[in-house]
C-alpha cells in the first residue's frame, strides 16, 4: 500500500508532467505562488539544495505579496546564499539574471521603509530573468 505522502507526490508529479518549463513560464508571469507545486514535483525528485533554495525563493516572494517582511527577509537570504554557491545554475535553470535583482531585494527588505513600496509593487522583479540551463 501507499502512503498518504506517496499518493500525494504522484499525484502532484500527474498535475506537473513538465514541472521545469512550468516554474519558468509562472516565475516570470509573477504567479510566484503558483511555482511551489511544480517546485515541490522536482523536490521530490532528488532533494536538491538548488530547488530548496527556488522554493524559498517563490514563498518569499508570496509573502512580500501578501505584505510579510521578517519571513520574507530571511526566506531571500537564505536563498541567495544558496543559489550563489551553487554558482546560479542547476536542476534545469539557469538564475544568473536574478542575482542582481535578488540582492538588491534582500537590501530593500533590510530597510523597514522600503518595506511599503515592495508591498505595493507588483512587479518584484523584471519578467524573463529565470530561464532554463543550456545544458
């Protein structure tokens, strides 16, 4: 038999079939929430530091949204240090056009009265930065 957990992956990787083409087309239309599933697919896959690190990445952004800061602050470090030590590429992405952007973010967050305009700003970042790895 299956575990509830089994069932719930299989039925996520159904939902899912092309998780890496998904996560890009969502990430770079801002439907940051909407990566998580297809992010969660791959997670499942092989528990890899790079996708941890894009899962935070999306949750952070979410909640900048849906107006959190402190979560959101330490979610975006977390996952610069990780995405820059595994040099911005792996698992099928390629981020090196969000490094600038995501530095600049994790400076914005650190200031409470940048915190406001973030908020209010539905475009966190450029469109088009997440892109799949040549390779």
């Amino acid at each position: 038999r299956r575990s509830e957990g089994q069932a719930r992956r299989a039925s996520l990787a159904a939902q899912h079939p092309r998780p890496v083409e998904e996560v890009i087309e969502r990430f770079n239309a801002g439907d940051y929430r909407g990566c998580v599933e297809p992010l969660e697919v791959l997670w499942w896959r092989n528990r890899s530091t790079f996708i941890r690190a894009l899962l935070r990445l999306c949750v952070a952004l979410h909640q900048i949204r849906l107006g959190l800061h402190r979560s959101p602050r330490g979610l975006i470090r977390s996952a610069v240090e990780t995405l820059s030590a595994e040099g911005w590429q792996g698992e099928g992405f390629d981020v090196h056009g969000l490094e600038p952007h995501l530095r600049a973010l994790e400076n914005d967050l650190a200031g409470e009265e940048n915190y406001v305009s973030l908020h209010e700003d539905s475009d966190l970042l450029p469109s088009g930065l997440l892109r799949a790895s040549a390779g």
